[in-house]
C-alpha cells in the first residue's frame, strides 16, 4: 500500500492536481479564522455554545453540517457553500419546467457551462439575503462593537457575501486545476475539521472504570460509538457503491460479409441514486418548524393569549429535534425525497430511447415503452432501499444521544449524514486518483483491480 501510495507522487500531473487541491482546502480553513467586521466574535460563540443542547442550536448544526459555513463564530465565510448549493438546486429543478433551460442542458457542454453562469449570478442574491438574515439576527441581540452599530451590518453582508463567492471561485478552481469535485471537498473539509474535535470531547468524558456518574461515558458507551463508527463506514460504503446491474444486449448488424454487434453488456442503477440530496431537502424543510413555532408562542405570550401560546409551544416541542414527531415526520420527507431526485435524475423514457437508437436492447423486453416501464419499476424498488438506509443513518445520531446521554454533536460526527457524506466523496476521491494511476500503467489500490462498485 505504501507503494502504492507512492505511485501517487511519481507523476508529475497528478502530484501538481493534489498538491494544488490541498492549498486550496488550506486556504479554506484559513479563511474561518477571519471575523465579520464590527461583531463581536467572543459573545457569538457564548450565544452558540448556550444553545448547543437546545432545538435550535442542533438545527444550526444541520445546516452548518451540509454547508461547510461556521455561523457560530461569525467568520467570512460563516454561510459556507450552501448559497451556490441552493443555487445549483434552483436552477436543477427549474431545468425541468422551463425549456430553455432543458435546451441548454442538451447542448453538452457549451450549455452546461451557460447553466454555470446562470449560478454564478443567482447564488449573489441568496447570499445577500442569508446575510441579511444572520446579521440582523446579530444586531438585535446586540452582539455589534459600540460605535459600529451604523456600519457593522452593512459590513457584515458584504463581507459574508465575498466569502461565499470566494469559495465558490475555490470550488471551481479545484475543479479545473486540482482533482475531485471542488464543492463537495469543501463540504467533507468543514466535516472532517470538527471530527477531531468529537474525537477530543469523547476522550473527555471517558470514564473506563465504569463508573455511572452524569456527563461521562463509560466502557459501554465507547465500544459502542466504536462499533457504531465501523458499522456506519461500512454500510455508507455498501450503499455508496451498490448497484443493480440490468444486462443489455446489442442486436447483431450485417456489413457487408461481416457480422457485427451481438455483445452483452450491463447497465449499472445505482442503489441510492440521490446521494445525501433527500436528506439535504428533508433537513432543510425540517428547519422551519421550530424557528416557526418557537416565534408564534413568543408572540401568542406576548398578546397574553397564554392558551395558544401553550399549544404553540406543544407543537414546538413535538417538532424538535430528538422528538417522536419531528423524526417520523424526518423519515417520511426522506422517502419522498428520494423518489422525487430519483424522478428528476433518472428518466427512464429517454434512456430507453437511447438504447433503442443505438440498437441495444434488454432481453426478454420490447424496446421502447415496455423497456421504459422495466426501468422504472426496478427504479423505485431499489430506491426503496435507498431510501431506507438514508433514514436509517440519519436518525442515529439522535438515538445514540437520546438512549446512551451522548452529545448530539459528537453523535452527529462519530455517525450519521456527515459521515455519509465524508464516505462519499472520499470513495469520489479515491477512484479519480486510482483511474490516474491505471491510466498510466501504475498499480491501483486493491490487489484484485480498480475499486468498483457492489452489486445487488
């Protein structure tokens, strides 16, 4: 393996990409240690650290979890990628009604780079409006430097603002100059920096003489983050690589005196289609209740109509985090989710038009509609489980932390969807690497060959 890993640094190209990759993911990192003009940094994080046990500071954590953002300390580029991300998802959907943008998204690459553009400038107005957001949300809690108070916010968004599009210039510079795909490194980046910090809270708190004090850990408590971590590693593989392998076969052509075609082919489905994008939308909408509820019992109080205010504050409860409610209500959007990026990705008419054209077909079916519909029932089977292993792995954090008095975020970094997402992209990763190193007559990875997917 060691030698392997040397390959690596053997060719010049490939060198130069990673290198060039990690200074970037440097400068990153780097870029949080810069505070938003006229705010108070220190108090933020006071503000923070109160609320880290509470609905809203483990909704905050979702939301910096997919973004890559620190909003808890009040940096530049405290929204993260999660702007461009919206942006990306935006225009995605809106490729689907709009014809002008399912043109450009047929014109390969001259239209995808259009579709980037288009990105580009939608993501400034998100950014603008998130800033607003954090900002005012800053002033009110009088977190501003005296004296800073008339410029603190207008300083705030666009500083906020320039940090979000400089990542997302960081992102496509690693996409054209280093290797993997840029935002997604950004994402695991911000993950993979808070996972020592897990680490570090669980050695802690660890109390291997088993003693049951509050706050502590104990011998079976390690074993099982332990065994929960590999458990999670290896299932976000499996599930990460699985596919469903349809055979294909080409029809036989005649030219001239020679028979052509006849050969048997697969094609690959893969198993969760969407990636973490349903557990992404399901967060995401999973956000607003608390924050709505929260403000309607404070505003039913305020007007002294305490019945509403309590039944306002019920519902809260019921949809916070860790609550029954809120994590049916969690897998349920997963589901949807995932059959809905699933029907947006994947279309099984145009795939099967495709293979038609090309004088392929699968056996025992008819081109065209029949071969359309096959696609589409196996489809929705194997999202099925997909989609059951993405909620499976999304509600484990909140077991662990609400059965075994775990932190929620060191549940959240020892397992679950960050974890996912840093299976992800790493497997991304590797494979970019190890296609580099075949292509030049070095060695992958395993003994057995490339790296290649799993099949069910």
């Amino acid at each position: 393996m060691l030698r392997r890993i040397t390959n690596i640094f053997k060719i010049p190209d490939l060198r130069n990409k990673i290198l060039f990759t990690l200074a970037m993911l440097a400068i990153y990192r780097i870029g949080f240690a810069i505070p938003i003009p006229g705010f108070d940094a220190g108090k933020i994080q006071e503000m923070a650290a109160s609320r880290a046990g509470g609905a809203l500071g483990q909704v905050a954590a979702y939301l910096q979890m997919f973004s890559g953002g620190t909003l808890d300390k009040s940096s530049l580029f405290g929204l993260g990628i999660m702007p461009y991300i919206t942006a990306s998802i935006i225009l995605m959907l809106l490729g689907e009604v709009l014809p002008a943008l399912r043109k450009l998204r047929q014109e390969g690459q001259v239209g995808y780079k259009k579709i980037q553009e288009y990105t580009r400038y939608l993501t400034v107005p998100i950014c603008v409006i998130q800033a607003i957001m954090y900002t005012r949300m800053l002033g009110n809690n009088q977190f501003v430097y005296e004296g800073m108070e008339a410029w603190a916010m207008f300083m705030g968004v666009v500083g906020m603002t320039a940090g979000t599009v400089f990542l997302m210039w960081v992102g496509e510079q690693i996409d054209e100059y280093g290797i993997g795909n840029g935002i997604s490194l950004l994402i695991m980046a911000g993950i993979v920096a808070n996972m020592p910090w897990a680490i570090k809270e669980v050695w802690d708190k660890m109390d291997l003489r088993g003693g049951n004090q509050a706050g502590t850990y104990g011998p079976t408590v390690v074993v099982f983050l332990i065994v929960a971590f590999v458990f999670v590693v290896a299932g976000s593989i499996l599930i990460t690589q699985g596919q469903r392998r349809i055979p294909i076969q080409q029809a036989k052509q005649m030219r001239g005196r020679k028979m052509y075609g006849g050969s048997r082919h697969y094609l690959p489905l893969r198993v969760n289609h969407g990636g973490v994008m349903p557990i992404i939308f399901a967060s995401s909408f999973m956000m607003f209740p608390p924050v709505i509820f929260s403000w309607l019992s404070r505003l039913f109080s305020s007007l002294g109509s305490d019945a509403w205010a309590e039944r306002m504050g019920s519902v809260y409860q019921a949809t916070s985090p860790g609550a029954y409610t809120y994590e049916v209500l969690y897998i349920i959007l997963i589901f949807l989710f995932a059959y809905f990026w699933t029907t947006v990705q994947f279309q099984p008419k145009d795939m099967a038009k495709k293979l038609r054209d090309s004088g392929s077909f699968i056996p025992g079916l008819r081109p065209g509609h029949r071969t359309a519909e096959y696609l589409e029932t196996v489809m929705a089977r194997i999202t099925f489980f997909g989609a059951s292993f993405l909620a499976f792995i999304s509600v484990t954090p909140t077991v662990i932390s609400q059965s075994m008095g775990v932190s929620f975020q060191v549940a959240s970094f020892l397992g679950g969807t960050g974890l996912l997402i840093v299976v992800s992209v790493s497997l991304d990763l590797v494979q970019r690497i190890e296609s580099s190193l075949i292509m030049r007559n070095y060695e992958g990875f395993s003994d057995s060959g490339r790296i290649k997917g799993a099949y069910t």
